[in-house]
C-alpha cells in the first residue's frame, strides 16, 4: 500500500485509488490538487492460459481485408493478447493486416496509445470512451459483412460485440488477459468500514474512492462491504455496478483521464469538508 503525499495538502483524508496497476497518473493529478492518496490494488489483471486463443486470433486476423476492424476495448487487451504470442509476432501479423485495409479502432486514448507499441499508429477512436458510443459509431463506418477481431479479458461486458453483431458483423473474440479479486484482504478496507470489528459504528479513513471498473466495485465490497465513503466513477457502466452493490456514488466521470478524475474528485471531497 503506497502513499501519495501532496506538496500543498489540503486538510482531507486521503483518496483511495484500487485499480490492480497504473494508479501513479490519477495518484500524481490528485497531488498536484493538493490531495493525498493511497494505493492499494483489490485486484489481479494477469494473462490468460488461453495461449491458443490468443493464436487463433492472430490466424483469424489473417483472413481480414479492407472493410475489417481489430478492436480493443481496453489497453489491457492488446498488451496481454501481445505477451501470449509475442510481442513481435502480433507487430507483425498487425502491420500485414493494415497492408490489406484492415483498420484499428480503440474505446478509449489509452488503449489507442498500447497500438503504437505494435507499430499501429491510426486508430479510431469514437468521440465518448464507452463500449456503447464506440459500437454505434463503428456500425456507422462499416456495413453488416464486415469482421472484427477482438481480443477480450474474462469479465468484458458484452456491449461492443452485441451491438455489432446484431448490425450484421461478424465478430471473433478470444479472452487474453483475467482479472479477479486479490485473496488477500487490502489492509485499506479496514479504513472503507463503517463499524469497528465489535460492531461500533466510526469514521471511515478515506475522503473518497475511485472507482474505474464494475469489478473494482466488486472488490471493494467483498472486501470491505458497507462503506457510506463518496465513489467518483470511470464511466456509466462502473457506476450503475457501484449503485447495485449499495455504494455512495457521488460523481460520474465525463472523460477518463486522470486531470478529469482528480477535478471531479477534488469537488466532491471539498465538498465534503
């Protein structure tokens, strides 16, 4: 669990960030606000064990032409879809693909810039980061016949290739990465509890949590269960789970990125001191 220590900070309790990694960029926005932060992961994004999974999809790839898309909805695809068949061989197989017309479509900026690292450098991007607007703009670019490769993680929500499906797409997935809920229980949730381990009611430790993903909400409540701590969430998705599992949701984000988050976080936890 790694604290973030702000230059200026302001007199609030820390903000929990949960994400399994990359949690530096929201942990250094919040900072330069004046917000501390805390670090630590409920959750473990790993490869899969579909190794033969991940290589069908380079082979299906091979079949696509002008008019054919390879979609990633999250960074997390792309980078795990290229460590189960080498980095190398997905440049490869990626850059003969663009020869051919194939095009490249991302859901969000980040997940655009993990193309560059396999030499992709035009990628659609849609105009909001969500599964939705990047399915309706997609089916708007390429008629019922086209095919998409699509490389996915264990708990991807269905949204992407539902809709293109039901536009006529052919759509070929695979599962290339797998994200769970670490066994071990964070030694923050103590600080998300509203109760005390004899059942006494008290403070919670945090000013706020950020959520960016429905199975971080998961985790957080299987780990700490009720918590009355503001949740700004990543997206719509991620909020409507956090509202299911009976979470305070106080703010949506209307952009992903982390100076994005930081404001949205910063008003809420002003406004709540």
């Amino acid at each position: 669990m790694a604290a973030h220590l702000p230059k200026s900070p302001i007199k609030a309790k820390p903000v929990l960030l949960v994400r399994a990694h990359n949690n530096e960029a929201d942990a250094a926005a919040l900072e330069a606000l004046g917000l501390q932060s805390v670090i630590d992961p409920y959750l473990n994004i790993v490869a899969s064990a579909n190794a033969a999974g991940a290589t069908r999809l380079i082979s299906e790839l091979s079949n696509l032409g002008e008019g054919d898309w390879v979609i990633a909805t999250s960074a997390n695809a792309l980078k795990f879809w290229g460590e189960l068949v080498s980095s190398s061989a997905l440049s490869a197989a990626l850059a003969a693909a663009a020869t051919r017309g194939v095009q490249f479509a991302a859901v969000g900026e980040a997940s655009a810039r993990v193309y560059a690292n396999f030499g992709i450098h035009r990628v659609f991007v849609p105009s909001k980061p969500y599964g939705v607007d990047l399915a309706a703009e997609l089916a708007a670019l390429g008629g019922p016949g086209s095919t998409a490769v699509m490389p996915c993680g264990n708990l991807a929500m269905p949204t992407v290739s539902a809709a293109l499906g039901a536009a006529g797409w052919t759509m070929i997935s695979e599962v290339v990465y797998e994200t769970s809920t670490v066994a071990d229980r964070p030694a923050s949730a103590e600080g998300l509890a509203n109760q005390g381990p004899g059942g006494e009611p008290r403070e919670p430790a945090f000013s706020a949590l950020f959520l960016r993903s429905p199975s971080a909400a998961r985790a957080v409540v299987d780990h700490a269960g009720d918590t009355t701590v503001p949740v700004i969430c990543g997206g719509t998705t991620t909020a409507a789970t956090a509202r299911e599992l009976g979470l305070n949701v106080a703010r949506v984000l209307d952009a992903p990125s982390s100076a994005a988050a930081a404001q949205a976080i910063f008003e809420v936890v002003v406004g709540e001191n």
